[in-house]
C-alpha cells in the first residue's frame, strides 16, 4: 500500500463529496455542523442535519458553505479535519488534495479552498485544484481533453453551474443561485400563501425528493407544518400542481441563462452540443420535469447520469488515478508548493 493517499473534495453547500484512493470509494454526508454554546463541537455531518431545525437556541446547526463558496472558514476547517480523520481509519496519512473550485467566483474565493486545506492540519503534501465543470465532465465518462463543445449543468443545493467544456478548458461559464435550496423556499412559500401553512426546510426538501415518485403514482403530497392561524402543528395533503406552479419560476430562470451561454457559444461547439445534447448532473436536477422543460426548451437532447450528486467527486478519483488527466489539475497562483 502506498504511503501517500490522494483525496478528492468537492466541496457542495449542502452535501460534502470525498473520493479517498485508498478506500477507492466516495463518501457523501451533509457539509453541517452542530455548535453547543457558540464554542462546543456536538455533532458534524449527517447527524448535525438530523438536528438542524430542530435545536433548542443553544444548539445552532449550520452549513459552512454558501452560494459554493466557503463562508464560515472556521468551522469549514473543523468539519475537513473530521470528515479526513473518519476517512484514515487506520490513522491520518501524509496526502494530496484535489478540491473542485467553481470557475465563476473570484480569485480571493478560489483561494480559499487551497488555504482551507492547508489550515485543516489534515497533512497536505500537495493541494491542487480542477476546476469543477471539468470533474464533472470527466466524472460523466467523457474524455474532456479531447473533445469539444461539452455543455454541462450542475443543479445544486445553492448554485446552478453552466459551463461550456471544449479541449479540457472552460469557454464560458455562469454560476447563477438557484438550486435545491430555492426550490423548497419557493414551494414553502407557496404553501403558506395557499394553505396558511408554515412547513421547515427538511419537509420542503424530502417533499421535493419525492416530487417525481408522487407524480407517477398520481399522490398528493403530505406535508405536516404549523397552522398560522391556530398556531396547531398538522398534517395536510398537498397537491403536486400547486408545487409544479411554485417551482415554474426558477426552472425559467435557468433556463434563461442556458440560453444565454448557448447565444454566446461558437458556432463551431454549439453544433457539436447539438449532436450529444446536454449533460445535467447536480442532485437538484433530478427534480421532476427539470430535464424535460430544458430539452422542451432549448430542443436539445438532455443527458441525465444515475448517480448525478457523484460525478465531480468520481471526475476528481479520475484525475488522480489517471495519469492522462492529471495535468487537469494545477495550482493557484501565489499559492506556496
Ligand atoms: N431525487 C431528487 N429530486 C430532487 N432533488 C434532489 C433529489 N436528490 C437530491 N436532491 C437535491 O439535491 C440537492 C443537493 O445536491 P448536491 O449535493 O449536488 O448539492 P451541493 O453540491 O451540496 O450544492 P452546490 O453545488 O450548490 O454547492 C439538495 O437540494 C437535494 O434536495
Ligand atoms: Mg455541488
């Protein structure tokens, strides 16, 4: 076995990816922590979320991401140091770090990622940085060196990433916010104008993750929240037509933007999109009637992956074990070797 272990981080405002070479494998929990009296570490990952809304005013569960770009730094490099150590099960090893970093944010922003590893006492020896429309490309199975005209939209927690992939590079890219996360602020919003019902953010999401199955089978949704009026907590039946209408609004507004990056694309890779259609990957695009509005809308076939929250931690395990698409990787400038 070798000494030196490579990780892989894409860092989402909702969920943290990590590809570990060592175990071959990648781990997926909730970027979150849980704060005991602004200074206690009380739970971090899937079980802070299971506190999140939950807490009492002493407790206060958080995300240290925001928007894809680290907002919290403090706590983002206790969560990296736990989620590495749980990792090394056989004790933390000297290792390379390859971090995804959104191409549409600022050079301060992309820094950010690098000085969070090496803040993290996680023993760094190398830290690179792909940028991760390119993981995301090479985590669907493309050889993003060689070909040309690639478009990709991650729909994420926070962030709507499109990106336009041709040779290895990013000719253009937007991270626009609207994701998961104003989905279900749309929909409980909706809810209270209609029903005078306040739903919490998890409800929003898990009614959100269920919005296709629902559909299929012709259900309702059932939601429980507090009735504003008698201050009572219920449950209620939604119907998923009020959901649709409350989502049409942010389907729109990416959609718009996909056509903005389609105006300004070549001409030359706008017809090579046009033979393989477009890529969707982010956990948010699998919400129900996303891909087929955009495939209505731009007439272009829509790729979807099985496992779309995966692919730019599977695109960075590439770049490490694939010699041939190591060089995706480099580092930022003014950062130290
Ligand atoms: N089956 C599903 N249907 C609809 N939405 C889903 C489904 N599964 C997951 N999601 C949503 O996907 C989002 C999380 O996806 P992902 O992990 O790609 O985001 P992230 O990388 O943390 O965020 P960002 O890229 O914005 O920083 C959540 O909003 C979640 O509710
Ligand atoms: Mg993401």
């Amino acid at each position: 076995m070798s000494t030196i272990n490579s990780f892989g981080i894409d860092l989402g405002t909702s969920n943290i990816k990590i590809f570990s070479e060592e175990s071959k494998s990648i781990f997926v929990e909730r970027n979150m922590i849980a704060i005991e009296n602004k200074r206690n570490l009380l739970a971090y990952g899937d079980s802070a979320y299971a506190m999140y809304e939950k807490s009492p005013s002493n407790i206060v569960a958080s995300y240290p991401v925001c928007n894809g770009v680290i907002a919290d730094i403090q706590n983002m490099e206790t969560l990296v140091k736990y989620f590495i150590n749980d990792l090394s099960k056989g004790g933390m090893k000297m290792s390379d770090y390859y971090v995804a970093v959104p191409t549409d944010v600022t050079e301060v922003e992309k820094k950010a990622f690098y000085d969070l590893i090496k803040e993290s006492s996680v023993k760094a020896r190398k830290i690179m940085v792909v940028e991760k429309a390119i993981a995301d490309g090479l985590g669907l199975g493309i050889d993003v060196k060689t070909s040309q005209g690639v478009m990709v939209i991650n729909v994420g927690y926070a962030t709507t990433e499109i990106s336009i992939l041709s040779l290895g590079g990013i000719v253009l890219s937007r991270l626009i916010k609207v994701g998961g996360f104003k989905f279900g602020e749309s929909v409980r919003n909706a809810i209270r104008k209609e029903y005078s019902l306040l739903i919490g953010e998890k409800t929003a999401e898990k009614t959100l993750e269920s919005l296709y199955e629902l559909e299929i089978n012709r259900q309702p949704a059932l939601v429980f929240g507090r009735d504003i009026v008698s201050g009572l907590p219920i449950e209620r039946e939604i119907p998923t037509k009020l959901i649709d209408e409350a989502l049409i609004e942010n389907f729109a507004t990416i959609i718009d933007n996909i056509k903005v990056i389609l105006e300004r694309t070549p001409p030359e890779l706008g017809a090579d999109i046009r033979r393989q259609g477009i890529y969707l990957t982010g956990g948010a695009s699998q919400i129900s009637r996303l891909a087929s509005l955009i495939e209505r809308a731009t007439d272009l076939k829509v790729n979807v992956p099985e496992e779309p929250i995966t692919t730019v931690a599977l695109g960075l395990a590439k770049v490490i074990k694939d010699d041939k698409f190591n060089s995706l990787a480099y580092y930022i400038e003014g950062m130290g070797r």
